[in-house]
C-alpha cells in the first residue's frame, strides 16, 4: 500500500493546485470531529504536507484519524 501521496502518482504541481481544497474537504469530513483532539484547516494541510514528503511535520499523527480522508482527497486529484 502506498505510504505518501506521491506513491499514488500525484505529482507535487497537482498536489499544491489541490491543497487547500483537500485540507478544507478534509476538516469538513464527518468523521473528523471524533478525533480526539482539536484539528484545523491549517493542521489538515500540515497533514497533506507531510504525507506527500514523508515526514511528520512535527505533527502527532496517533490522535488523528485522517488516512481516509487523505485517500478521499487523492482520488479527488487523480
């Protein structure tokens, strides 16, 4: 399975057309308020970020639940 964004073929141009849409798309989703912490726009493109570059961003990826809204915004691009 792929581990970042670009593994599933999205070039960085697409990407940075997309992110902010996504990281909107994202924080709207309806499974992001039972995450157990707070996230915003701004985390879900923090979150975007370094799941395209595979780095944590400084992010504290194990309270957040947003592998599937990442995979939702990939097929948004693809």
């Amino acid at each position: 399975m792929p581990l970042t964004v670009k593994e599933f073929g999205v070039g960085e141009a697409e990407f940075e057309k997309h992110l902010n849409q996504m990281a909107a798309g994202a924080f709207e989703d309806p499974c992001t308020p039972s995450n157990p912490r707070e996230v915003s726009v701004e985390d879900m493109k923090k979150i975007y970020i370094a799941a395209t570059k595979s780095i944590s961003a400084g992010i504290d990826f194990s309270s957040i639940k947003t592998y599937s809204s990442v995979l939702k915004a990939i097929e948004v691009i693809k």
